[in-house]
C-alpha cells in the first residue's frame, strides 16, 4: 500500500466506494487521515463499514464542515453532463477536489529514496485505444529483463494498493480521461499517449474536453519524457507544445503506418516494421509481423509506443525485441481463443468504440464480424474503411436490426443473441477466415461489462467447435 503523505490529522471525505474509492480510504487512514466515506450504493456502504469506515452523506455544504479534502471515484462525473452533488457542495464549501491518482503522485516519493541506487519511475499512459496492451507490455518488458515492475491505475491494481517500489523499481500506469481530468497532481517521469478518437463525449462536454482531460497529463507536471502518437492533430499539436524545436530529444515521435522523418527522436511502424530513428539516423529495426501477441496495425502501434518508453529507461533494442515475442497478449483484446479447421477465433470484446473496432477489422483479411450493443455517439461512418475486410457481419444486442441497418457493404444478419452469431458464424466460415468479436458498442445493453461480453464470446466458441467435433 501506498501510505497517503500530509494528511495526519485531517478529516478527508471519500466519494464512491469501488476499487479505487476503498483503496484510497484505506490509504488515507494509514496516512493518519480521518475518513468519512459515501456511495449511493448499499452495499458498497456495507462493506466499508465492515472495515471501520464510517459513513455519511456528502451532499450538502453542511455535510463537509471540517473536511479538507474530497477524493472522488473515476466513474462520478464532475463537471458534465452535470456536477454529483457532493462535488456542487465541495465547491460551494471550498473544499479541494482530487482522486487516487492526485494523491498517489504525491505521496509516492519517500525520503528513503534518498539511498537508492537507482531512483524509482512512473510511466504513464493514455489515450483512446490501446493503453492496456502499451502499459501491459511495457510491464511484460521491465519484468522479462529481471527488473521490479508493478502494473497499476486503470489495470490491474488501484494505484494506492501497489507495494511503495524499491531500488530502480518501475511503476506502470495506465490512465483514462476520466483519472487524469481530476488529479491534481501529474508528475509520471515519463507520459505516453497513444491515439485520439470521439469517446466519453458527454462526460467530458465534446471532443474538445475529452482531449484536454488526456492532455492534463503533460502540461500539469511536465514529464521528463513525452512519447506521443502524432497520427491525429492532436497528438501533433502536443509534440508541438512540449518540445523546444525540431531536435528536442525529449519527446519522441510514433507513429503507426507511417514513414516519421525528421532531426527528432522518432519511433514507427511501416508494413510490419518498427524503426527507430534518432538525430537523422536509423538506430534499430524489429520485424513485428511474427509476435504473435501483436497483430495487427493497431498493435504495431501500441508496439511502437511501448518500445519508446523502454528506450527511455535505456534498454537496448535487442533486449526489447526478445521480450516482445514473450507477450501473450491482453484478454478481450485481438485474444485468440481458439482455431480449428483452419478458422480462427479471436476476441476483441474492448473494441467499444468505433476507431478500435476499425483497427481490429483491419488485422485481418477476410472476418465474420460478431458486433453490436449499446451503441456510442456518431454512428457507425467510421468503419466504413474496414468494411471491405467483412466477409459479413452477425449483429446482437437489443438493438442489433438498428444498428445492422447501418453497415454499408457486407451481408448483416441479425442474431441478436451472443450463442446465435457466433453458431451461425461458426456454420458458414471458410479456412482461412477469422470469426471476430469487435464490437464497436457498449455491451451495458446486454452484460455487466466488456470482459463479461468477451467471456461469452468465449464459452459461445468452445461450445460452438466442441458441438462441431
């Protein structure tokens, strides 16, 4: 655990009792703070109290006095579509607003660090797509080449939950929008973003709060390493903001698809190829295209990103290719779940959003598509670059005929159900195809979440195939 550092003493009121709202109340009472907590959900209540919490509504001005700090879970909004009362109220009493990830950033550092060899990093990562599997590699690497690392924020543990690191430990972290528009303090040694796409729009009011929030991440504490996606504008506009000129080598360029040229420090990925060039010469090449744990474009991406903060922790490429051909892979992420009769099975469950359903549409050459689900703003125009990837599509969700009525191109069928696509899929694939869940949709419609979603998929393949042995 990470001991909360400044708050001995004070009484600090916790919002939303989660993973990340538990974590930080137990960090915050072993930093001295006396916690009142609250979640409008019973149970949550239930369990606090259970380890010596107390509870108390926060939603009046009232029901702050004598508090100094309100620390809010990443899914209560803040600011829109509308403030949750007990944010409106911490306004009203002047009563800073921060999370887990502000406090972390805090009280990270400790003065035994003062004899250490090797002094402990932070390498952060955000953006729209792929964050998990770049912060999952990056982890995989520091722990294949026998150095600490501990995998944190928005995978794996809450960021309070990690052990306080040791002599040159690494500490991987993986942010949303939602995690770096509140912390009030972002100082990771080094900041990665991937990409940009339309996501989150209602919480961050439009595209343009949805970049800013991300965007917090570099300009709030100035990392000494900036490694940025510049496939968008808005990943070329922040290497524009951080670096001094052209030759600023404390940002790195990546880009996926892409030949990146320049004075700079540059890291891309053309036709299964990543390189790395730097001060106008190429200093290393990776054959990608047989990591089994990285197919696809979108993953040559998180490849490229990956590789550039390893860099920056002085690995040499040699040592960074050998790691990657160890990587397994993310569940529910371009996952291979099975493959027979010359059929693949591969799920994509976290492709919620229109650019990542893309991005695994174009993986692969010929695809039975299982999509559907609670639809995002902006309809499905999107995909329309992948479409010609599809051999045809079998739609589910309570909306599936609405939502088939929006692919241009190949055959829709509506199956609706999770078992029906993936049965008939399984019926009509050739060798040679790929039977893919992309979903490009929420799965709230019909499961609990994206994993609940892949898992069905999962069961649904193995029946499926052992139905067909």
């Amino acid at each position: 655990m990470i001991e909360v550092r400044g708050v001995e003493g004070a009484v600090v009121a916790v919002l939303g009792l989660g993973r990340s709202g538990l974590s930080a109340a137990r960090a915050l009472r072993e930093g001295g703070a006396r916690v009142l907590c609250w979640d409008d959900n019973a149970t949550a209540r239930a369990a606090a109290e259970a380890e010596g919490f107390v509870c108390r509504r926060l939603g009046r001005p009232e029901d702050l006095d004598g508090v100094s700090a309100l620390i809010v879970s990443p899914g209560i909004p803040h600011l829109y579509p509308k403030p949750n009362p007990a944010i409106a109220a911490a306004w009203a009493a002047g009563v800073p607003v921060d999370n887990d990830i502000g406090l972390f950033f805090r009280s990270l550092a400790t003065p035994d660090w003062d004899n250490f060899d090797t002094t402990p990093r932070v390498i952060a990562i955000t953006g729209s797509n792929g964050k998990s599997t770049t912060s999952a590699l990056i982890d995989h690497v520091v722990q294949a080449v026998g150095r600490d690392a501990q995998l944190a924020g928005n995978i794996g543990r809450g960021v309070l939950d990690i052990d306080p690191p040791g002599d040159g430990g690494v500490i991987v972290l993986e942010l949303s929008s939602y995690q770096t528009d509140l912390a009030r303090s972002l100082t990771p040694d080094v900041a990665v973003f991937t990409n940009l796409s339309p996501d989150h729009l209602d919480r961050h009011g439009g595209h343009g709060g949805y970049f800013s929030a991300k965007r917090r991440l570099f300009a709030e504490g100035g990392p000494d390493r900036a490694v940025i996606g510049v496939d968008e504008p808005e990943g070329q506009f922040l290497v524009n903001q951080m670096s001094e000129g052209p030759a600023d080598d404390r940002v790195i360029q990546i880009s996926s698809g892409r030949k990146l040229t320049g004075p700079g420090w540059l890291v891309f990925a053309r036709k299964g190829f990543l390189t790395e060039w730097r001060k106008g010469k190429q200093v290393a090449s990776i054959d990608l295209r047989s990591i089994a744990g990285l197919p696809g474009a979108h993953n040559h991406q998180n490849a490229c990103a990956a590789y550039a903060a390893l860099r920056t922790l002085g690995f040499a490429p040699r040592v960074i290719e050998k790691a990657f051909h160890g990587f397994q892979g993310l569940p529910h992420r371009s996952q291979l779940v099975a493959e027979q009769d010359g059929v693949r099975y591969v799920n994509d469950s976290k492709a919620t959003n229109v650019d990542s359903a893309l991005k695994a549409l174009q993986a692969f050459d010929k695809v039975r598509w299982v999509c559907g689900g609670l639809q995002k703003e902006g309809g499905l125009d999107g995909l329309q670059a992948g479409l010609d990837h599809v051999v045809k599509a079998y739609v589910i969700g309570r909306e599936a005929a609405g939502f088939a009525s929006q692919i241009n191109g190949p055959d829709a069928e509506v199956c609706t159900t999770m078992a029906a696509a993936v049965a008939k899929a399984r019926a009509e694939a050739q060798p040679g195809e790929v039977v893919l869940l992309a979903p490009a949709a929420a799965s709230f419609d019909q499961y609990d979440n994206f994993e609940q979603r892949g898992d069905d998929f999962m069961a649904c393949v193995h029946h499926a195939l052992s139905d067909k042995a």
